[in-house]
C-alpha cells in the first residue's frame, strides 16, 4: 500500500543550474529542481503552475511557469563529438582498445573482450530510443574490439604455434 511517510516515495531530484528570465525583467540564477527521471523539458512542458527553485545564497521557493520568459541552462558541459572520437583512436593499438597490458595472458585478453563485447555491443541497445551518432559509435566500438580481439589471439596462436611443434617423428 502507498504509504506517504516512507523515504522511499520522495522523488529523486537534480539540481540544475539555470538563469531564469521573469514578465517583469527580473533575472535570477539559481537550481531549478528536477527530478531524475524527467528531462528539463518535460518539467517545462508539464503540468504543473510551479517550478521548484533555489536562488543561489537563498531558500528554495517555487516559481510560477506563468511569470517565466525564459530559462537558460548554465554551466551545461557540451557532448563530445563521437565521430570525432573515433578519429581519434585511428591510431589502433589492441592492447589499448581492450584496456590490457602488452604481453597480457590469453585468458585476460578472452575477459577484457567478453566484459567490452557485453557494454559495446549494439544489440543490448536494441530497444532504446538512441540518436543515429550513439548507435554509430556503439557499431564502431564493437567492430574495434573484435578486431582487437582477433589479432590478439592471432597472435597467440602464433607464438603457441612456434612454442611447441605440431608433429614430431619418432627417432630412427
């Protein structure tokens, strides 16, 4: 049952910091408070009359949607560009793309590439609603980590290969 006292019905709330414009002139800078779950914009489009807000050096208070003009996101850090990411890492180095050191086992090679395969691959994505960029890096990050991959174990087949021989005659 739905019990109003208990901790665990408080939304969780972020604050971001913003600028707010007002009919009569007035700017304020502050947090408007927002809860987790929701964008910056379903709390400006929504429902309700009122904002949660807390000027900076002052108390949390609510402003009417009504009274507002604008708001303006400060201190908003700006994405960097994926496909310039991945220019980046042109210079391939397998090691690197796995996150291993060089001369690394065969078996902590198979963990870094399963444990890689498993966050990068695109599949695991599938149902969420992704922008075009995000799903091309998640493509590109998982053919990058097969590649690794198999030149890693290539390389350890070589040097397995070379150890120990395939065949050997009998002595005559």
């Amino acid at each position: 049952m739905f019990e109003r006292s208990r901790v665990d019905n408080v939304p969780d709330l972020t604050a971001m910091p913003v600028e707010a414009a007002f009919a009569d002139g007035s700017v304020v800078r502050g947090k408007l408070l927002v809860p987790s779950s929701k964008s910056m914009g379903d709390v400006l489009n929504g429902p309700g009359a009122f904002l949660e807000f807390e000027p900076y050096g002052g108390e949390r208070t609510f402003l009417a949607k009504a009274q507002l003009l604008s708001i303006k996101m400060l201190g908003v850090p700006k994405l960097p560009n994926l496909k310039a990411r991945l220019r980046d890492l042109d210079g391939f180095d397998p090691f690197a793309v796995l996150g291993i050191k060089p001369g690394a086992t065969r078996e902590e090679v198979r963990g870094a590439y399963v444990a890689l395969a498993k966050a990068y691959h695109p599949d695991r994505y599938a149902a969420a609603e992704l922008p075009t960029e995000v799903i091309e890096y998640l493509f590109a990050m998982a053919r990058r980590i097969n590649v690794a991959h198999d030149a890693l174990t290539a390389e350890h087949k070589k040097q397995a290969a070379r150890a120990e021989p395939v065949f050997t005659s009998p002595g005559r």
